[in-house]
C-alpha cells in the first residue's frame, strides 16, 4: 500500500475508541441478558466483531502491526445457537476424509481380516478381497469402528484428509430408522452445541511448529 493510501493515525486511534465503545455495550448486553439466545447479546456481539475488523485492518494497513485476537467472521463461524437451552437429547454427526494412499497394503490388511474369518470356508483358496480396493473397504469398515479406523489409518494405508465432528441439540431422540434413508439431510448448524475441525489447512495458518490438535469452535 502507497503513503498516499494509508490511514491516518487519527483514523487508527477512532477505530480503537470505537472497539472501546463497543466493548462496553457488549458487556452491558452480557449483564443484562435474559436467555441463552438473547438477540442483544448477538447484536452486541456481531457489533464488537465488525469494530474489531476495522481496527486490526487499519492497525496494519498503517503500523504493519497486528492485534492479539481474533474475533471469527461471518463465514467462518456458526450461527447463534437457536437449540433447546437444556436439551434432553444429543445428535453427533461426524465426517472424516481419507486417500488411499497405499492401495496394496489396504488389500493385504483386508484380505488377512477375511483369511482370519471363522466363518470363512477352509476350502476358499482364491482370494476374497483381491484387487478390488471397493471389496477391502468394505470389510475393513465392516471390521473396525470408525473410531479405531481414525487411530490406525495409517496400518491401513489411508491418509488423513479434513474432518469434523458436530455435536447438535435435539429436544427428543427420533423415532428408531426415522433418519436412516437421510441421515445428515437436517444438519442444522444452529443446533450444534460444539463442533471440532482438524485440517492441514489451520497448520499452514498456525504459526507455532508445536501447535497441533482439533480447532475448537464453540461450546
């Protein structure tokens, strides 16, 4: 950015005062609240983000210098939780990617669950799994549960992708197969409560080597 461009130290120092003000009112909405889903609080808090923006970009633009917070904008964030205060009821949703990154370790992984079957003829002398890495997924899942999928990707030779956990208020449990057809057809994010997101992409933006682990985005 030229000289010409950038703001003055006046326009920084208004900024600031306008984080102050706006700090203030966020706390007297925080006092005053009067539920889980106070609009005011909302208000407040959506008016303390757009300041604190202003102020970061013009601290920059004219210091080169840059807050120690940061405050998640509108679309990287969750909606206002609009669920029950005390839900009776949890739905966790979970979404984990994987490449297959070593195919011939997947089928020798899945072809040894098949020869270690029980229930698998002794007389079966060709191969179940074979080539077909759409057969050793399928056992593979069939095998283990997701969870302890996660920990070994690795012996199975599948690589991390992005995943996300989601935990969602409900008032009452549905009825039993209501979902199944559908079951994340009415993923509501007002709903979820907290939600955990691991990808390469936030230790590209962290710059501490040490730092790893979920981002955590609301409890």
């Amino acid at each position: 950015m030229s000289d010409a461009a950038q703001p003055t130290a006046a326009e920084v120092r208004a900024a600031a005062d306008a984080i102050k003000t706006a700090l203030d009112r966020h706390l007297q909405a925080v006092e005053r609240r009067t539920g889980d889903d106070d609009p005011a609080v909302y208000e407040a808090f959506n008016e303390l983000a757009a300041a604190a923006e202003v102020y970061d970009e013009l601290l920059y633009d004219r210091y080169d210098e840059v807050t120690p917070f940061e405050i998640p904008g509108a679309d990287d964030s969750l909606p206002p939780y609009g669920g029950p205060g005390d839900p009776h009821a949890l739905s966790v949703l979970i979404r984990r990617d994987y490449a297959v990154a070593e195919p011939q370790r997947l089928l020798a992984q899945a072809q040894r669950l098949v020869d270690l079957d029980p229930d698998q003829p002794d007389s079966t002398a060709v191969p179940v799994v074979g080539a077909s890495v759409h057969a050793a997924l399928g056992v593979l899942f069939g095998e283990y549960e997701a969870d302890e999928i996660a920990s070994r990707h690795k012996e199975f030779g599948l690589e991390e992708g992005d995943s996300t956990l989601w935990v969602s208020a409900v008032e009452e449990l549905p009825e039993a197969g209501e979902w199944l057809g559908a079951p994340f057809e009415d993923a509501d994010p007002s709903l979820v409560v907290c939600r955990f997101d691991v990808s390469a992409v936030f230790d590209e933006e962290d710059p501490d080597p040490d730092a790893e682990g979920p981002v955590y985005h609301r409890v």
